[in-house]
C-alpha cells in the first residue's frame, strides 16, 4: 500500500493530470511505463513500533485542523482562518518574505569565509538549499514557503532528512506529526499516513521548528490558537454583513396580523415577505400588504449597529498585532517611515528574525555532523529584502569599497555582474594609517 505525504508535487507532466494527482496525495510516483513506485515508505530507516511513554509525552493539541469553537459560535479552523483577508495577506507576507531570502551554507577556513557551493552529484545541503530541496523538483522558495505557514497555522513544522535514498528534504504534515517518547527516554516522531499506520521516525532526521512554544518547549502553538476569538469575531462580523447585504439592506421588521395564524400561514407570509424584499437586486423597492396586516414596523439599524460593522476595522488592527506585522504593509494606515530600508530594517528584527535564527540554529545541529559544526553554518541573506533605491544601493556600496570591506568585483557581483580584470584588490583611502599604541605611527 502507497503511503500518504502531503505538500509534495511531481514536477513532470502526465497524459491525465487527474490522475497525477491521486500518485501524488498517495506518496507514488508513476514511471515512465506508468507502473507505481513507492517512495515515502522505503525513506523510513526505521519502522518498528515503540513503546510510548504516554506521562512524558508532550500534549497535543487537534483544535487547529478541526476548529475551536469561539464565544461568538463561529468555529474557527486553519482553513477558516484564511478566509479572511487580513490574515491571509499576513501569512502571505511572512511566507514569501522568508522564501525569497537565499539560504546558504557557509564554511569558516582560518579567517576566511567562504560558501558552500551547490553539488548535484553528492546533493549536498547547500544544493538542496539553493537548487531544490527533494526529488519531486521543488523550488527552494516553495519549500520555504511551506515550511512558515505549516509554522505560522500549527506552531510546528516537520522537516525529515531521510538517511535512505538520495538525500533530499521533505515536509510532514504537522496536524499529522508529533514527538513522542519511548520508555528509555529517547524521541521519536510519530506520523501518520494515509493508511492510517504511524510510523516512528529518529529525531536526528527531522528539524522541528517551533513558534509559542508549550510547557514542555517541545510542541509549538499557531498563531491561531491565541487569536481564535479574534478571528471568530471577524468571522461573525463578515457573517452579519453578508446577512445585511443578502436581505437587501433591509432591516428586521415584525407584522401584525387581524385573527390567529397557524405555523405554515406565518412561515408562508415570512417567506413570501423575504422573497420580495431579499437580495442586494430587491434593495428599496416597494412593500405592498393587503388588509390582513394591520400593522408594519420596521427594526431600524441603530448607531451601534452600524459602529459595530465598522468593528471589522478594529479587528483587523488586532490581526495585524498577532502576526506581527505593521499596518501599512497590509494596505491599512499610514507608513511612517522616511525610506524603504528604514522600514524593512525594523519589519525584520521585529517580525522575521523571530523565525530566520531559529532555523538557522536548528539547522546547523540537525544537518551537519559534529566535524563541521565546529565551521560551517547557514544563514539567510538578509540583505536580500533590504530594499534600497539605487542611488542608496550605489552609495552604500562605494562606502564599503573605499574603506577595503568589499573589492569591486564583490560589488558587482551582488548586481549579477562579470568580474573584471584587477577587480579583486581592496582598496582604502591614502590618509588613514593603523594604529600602533596610543598614536599613529607605522609599525615597521
């Protein structure tokens, strides 16, 4: 039986793209005959069934797949959540942020640093990173972008470096995976696939990424879980003023009869009175009863009603706080900054830096041996979302030339420029000499 992995996609094309799919959301993929080959079950290095330590294990928390049930009514899911615009723009935001910084890998040798360049043939982490992380063919900004909203919705992400196969990186669900631990104290991480069997995978093959971490520090906490009551409140609001536009703007109203009516003869003048009137197309058109309803009176939308819809407004500032993110990159408020690179310098440290370290750290224990940890690291290329104009760019760029922090063919490097001849010196300005002791004397 083929097993089950999400976020996966095959990049080649099929007759029946139908059918491409079913291989995929099942974990196979069909070769050139069409036969199936199963793919995430032979990545297991080890499949046995451990005993659990059920009081050691950190406690889980379904709420997120299947919804929290709110003060306002409003169930409110990781689905549900995305519906509203404000949230699905943050996520957007954080997500394609994270995957448009290049990851690399790089190697400390004496004083001089140097990047890991992309093997194809070994498929080092450096290739992974920066070609594609995994046999389906995946982007780098793909998988990095699936790993932030697997992050940001359930507070965990799952990423498994299998050690059988060629070496790849693949995400596992996270309402599908958790770390548990065996009697002798050891953890694993337990998934399920879509033949319902767990499996046990080793820790030293999977980086868990964590956000609001718990008590244990060992399961993370979505963004969802503490802004659920704002998001069932947006939810609701939406609720009232589709309700609002789908009667036509038409505000509740009671009707007064002459004589008793039975329940059908009330539902059927109800209806009759919403058919006429209902809809944004019925908006204002005219009532006309016979002499049977003696009385008519309309609910007015009082001030408080109409503050209310303005709510969504508040609510939306609230969202915008949970994820972290300033007004104006939302399309709401004013910006207050006087450049680009001002503005991204601070969205950074207060926003993406909380998820960039973590990975960085996390990866340099989990993909590395302990030989290179001692040298080699990884870092986001942050500089990559400093946005600056091109007279900034160009003047920040002599700065670094003229006081030797970079050659000019470093420069032009960054701009995707060929290096010229003579272009790797370093440079600085005649009237400034090291310093020896306490003045400036040469120290020949």
């Amino acid at each position: 039986m083929c097993s089950y992995f999400i976020w996966a996609e095959h990049v080649e094309s099929y007759d029946n793209p139908g059918d491409r799919r079913m291989y995929v959301d099942r974990g196979c993929v069909p070769d050139r005959e069409g036969k199936n080959k199963m793919i995430i079950s032979k990545l297991l290095s080890k499949n046995t069934s451990i005993k659990e330590d059920q009081q050691a294990n950190p406690s889980v928390d379904y709420a997120p797949t299947f919804g929290y049930r709110t003060e306002t009514g409003e169930y409110v899911s990781v689905t549900k959540s995305k519906s509203i615009a404000t949230a699905f723009r943050a996520k957007n935001i954080i997500s394609d942020d994270v995957a448009k910084m290049p990851f690399q890998m790089l190697r400390k040798v004496g004083r001089s640093i140097e990047q890991v360049q992309p093997d194809p043939i070994t498929r080092n982490m450096a290739y992974l990173l920066q070609v594609s992380p995994n046999v389906w063919g995946w982007t780098p900004f793909q998988f990095k972008k699936a790993s932030i909203e697997w992050l940001l919705f359930y507070g965990n992400n799952y990423i498994w470096s299998p050690t059988v196969g060629p070496r790849q990186l693949l995400i596992l669900p996270a309402n599908k995976t958790y770390p548990v631990f065996d009697m002798d104290g050891n953890l694993w991480y337990r998934h399920v696939f879509s033949n319902n069997i767990a499996s046990y995978i080793p820790a030293v093959e999977i980086l868990h990424q964590i956000i609001n971490p718990d008590e244990t520090g060992f399961i993370g906490r979505g963004v969802i879980t503490y802004a659920r009551e704002t998001f069932g409140k947006q939810l609701s609001a939406y609720k009232a003023q589709s309700k609002f536009y789908s009667q036509g703007m038409l505000p509740a109203a009671y009707m007064q009869v002459g004589g008793e009516l039975s329940n059908e003869a009330r539902k059927r003048m109800r209806d009759a009175y919403e058919e006429s009137l209902s809809g944004a197309e019925n908006a204002y058109r005219l009532a006309i009863f016979d002499s049977k309803i003696t009385k008519f009176e309309p609910i007015n939308i009082q001030l408080k009603d109409a503050q209310f819809l303005e709510s969504i407004d508040a609510t939306d500032r609230d969202i915008c706080n949970f994820f972290g993110l300033p007004e104006h990159m939302l399309n709401r408020g004013k910006e207050s900054y006087a450049s680009n690179e001002q503005k991204y310098i601070e969205y950074l440290q207060g926003t993406l830096d909380a998820y960039l370290v973590p990975w960085e750290e996390a990866a340099r224990i989990r993909w590395l041996s302990s030989e290179e940890q001692v040298n080699t690291y990884f870092k986001f290329v942050r500089e990559s979302l400093l946005r600056m104009d091109s007279k900034a760019r160009a003047d920040s760029m002599a700065v670094r030339i003229q006081n030797g922090m970079m050659t000019p063919n470093e420069a032009r490097e960054k701009d995707d420029m060929s290096a010229y001849p003579s272009g790797d010196q370093y440079y600085m300005a005649g009237n400034i000499l090291p310093i020896a002791g306490g003045n400036n004397e040469s120290t020949d």
